[in-house]
C-alpha cells in the first residue's frame, strides 16, 4: 500500500493571519463578502466565462463554464461546492474556475438544491444533471467527453464522491462511474456514519437510520469499479475529520490501489479549498496537486504554467 504524502511548509505560519481572518469572516456570516474578496484576486487574461448556462428549467438550476479561450479537447472539471448542503451559491467560487481554467482546465460550477427544499435524492439527482450536461456538451464548450472529471469540497465532495463510487445517480443519463476520468476530493465527507443524533442537518439530509445514512456514504459502494482518486486534507480540519479521507484511501487501496491520499499539516478546512485563490495560494499546494491528478490521466494535458 501506497503511503499518503503530506506536505510541510513555513508559508503556513506566515499564512496564518491571512487565514483566521477567512475564519473570522466565515463564523460571522460574512461569505458573501469574503468570496467577493477572493474572486476579487482571481485571472481573467485568456479565459473565456459563460454564465447563467439553465442546465434544469424544471428546478430552475444553472451553472458556470470557465474554459481556457480557444479551449479544444481540453479536460473539464465539473466542481461542486460545500456549505453542509444547505447554502452557497456558484458565483461564489469563480476563482475556482478561473485558477483551473488558467491552466487549461474547463471548469463546470453548478447549483444544486439543498436541504430543507430537497434531501440526498434531490440534491444527487441535479448533480448528475450537471455532469450530463458537460458530457452532451463537452466539444461546444472546447473540452473532451472521455476527460471529465468531478471534484468537490466539503459536502460537494460528498457529492461528487457519491457520483464517482454509487452507480445509480449516473446510470439515468446512461452513465457509470468509470466513465469520469477521475475524482478529486477536498475535505470531503466520506465516511460519517452513524451520524451523531444532535446532528439535526445530517439526520434531515441523511435520516435518521443507520441504513438510510449509509445510502449518503461513498465509502459504502467501494467496489473496485470507480475511477481513479486524489483526496486531499487538511490535519487541522475541525469539520470534516481527517479519518473520512483516510477511510476512503483505505477502502480503494483495498480494492484496486488507483487512489491517492495528500494530507496537508497545519491546515484546516477552508484553507485548503481557498488555496485555489491567488493571495492564499501559499498555504497549501492544493492547485499544483489537482493539476498534476488531471495531467496524469492520459488524454489530459493542461498546462502547468499560469497564463
């Protein structure tokens, strides 16, 4: 079995002042203004956005597409975003976009609804909309079908590990799991149950049975039929802990070893995500390491310098 890697640097504790204001900002409720601050910071130079693309009339649900201009047969990371299933919102996270798609990566960034509007089955049922729709829309938007890829932090990484190990949600649009390229977990919740009875969101989400909570458990379909993973976390994660990431390392190891762990000492659970940002890009190598997960799938081939 493949050791997990880790990484340790100085520009963390340098970083650190930087972040507890992200972390100050966030327990405020002040999100919308912190994203505003690092989309803010994000490269615009030779990237073309669409915005506002419906992909569900019937639920009213759309999406963003972040492609490198002239894009062709480049790979598409389809990002699903966190907020413990019950808030966000896709404009938050342009620089997500902006930071892949300066490196040639078409990025996908959709909405979902959320809880209490829907539960497991609603919000699973527009995320494998929004893949679909990348898939049927691969070569207008410059990018390839074989090359598509799903990442997510926090619950979208639950979501987007759900897509990549339970068969069902792919399968209505005539899709399976090792159709995707990959996918690349941050900070995801893969391994929760059972879920703690003062968890009112979870049990709302999830319900309140053993059996109903392993329905939302990527870890649970782990059979060897999934497509290639990076997991990425942080040890200093107070929200999601570490052990998801390892159980779910554990799990593919065992099964066929196409999976990578990178933990990341010293840092917490926003921090990883925001590393994707310019100023913050310091405190983690989050970028660097999805690019080098994408460029390793053989039809892939981003550039690894900023434009």
């Amino acid at each position: 079995m493949t050791l997990p890697l880790s990484y340790r640097s100085s520009s963390i504790r340098l970083l650190r002042p930087c972040l507890l204001l992200v972390v100050m900002l966030l327990l405020s409720g002040c999100e919308a203004t912190l994203f505003a601050g690092l989309n803010a910071t994000d490269q615009h130079r030779a990237i073309t956005p669409r915005t506002d693309v419906v992909f569900d009339s019937e639920h009213r649900l759309a999406l963003d597409v972040y492609a490198p201009a002239q894009a062709s047969h480049a790979p598409i990371v389809v990002f699903f975003y966190g907020g413990t299933w019950v808030r966000g919102e896709r404009a938050w996270y342009r620089f997500v976009g902006t930071a892949l798609a300066a490196h040639g990566v078409i990025t996908v960034i959709p909405d979902y609804r959320k809880y209490p509007q829907v539960t497991l089955d609603g919000f699973m049922h527009d995320a494998a909309d929004a893949v679909a729709w990348a898939h049927a829309h691969a070569a207008e938007i410059g990018g390839s079908p074989d090359d598509i890829f799903v990442m997510g932090h926090s619950a979208g990484g639950q979501i987007a590990a759900l897509l990549s190990t339970d068969p069902q949600w792919l399968a209505a649009h005539g899709m399976k799991p090792t159709d995707l390229a990959g996918f690349i977990g941050l900070a995801g919740c893969y391994a929760f149950v059972p879920v703690p009875q003062d968890d009112a969101i979870m049990l709302g989400v999830f319900g309140r049975t053993v059996e109903q909570q392993r329905r939302g458990q990527p870890v649970s379909y782990v059979r060897g039929a999934e497509p290639p993973m990076l997991l990425l976390q942080g040890t200093d994660d107070g929200e999601v802990e570490p052990s998801n990431a390892i159980s779910l390392y554990r799990a593919t190891q065992a099964v066929h070893g196409d999976s990578t762990l990178r933990t990341y000492p010293g840092v917490g659970h926003e921090a990883l995500l925001f590393a994707l940002s310019r100023p913050l890009r310091g405190g983690a190598p989050t970028l660097s390491d999805v690019l080098a997960f994408i460029q390793s799938h053989p039809h892939a081939k981003p550039t690894t310098t900023p434009r």
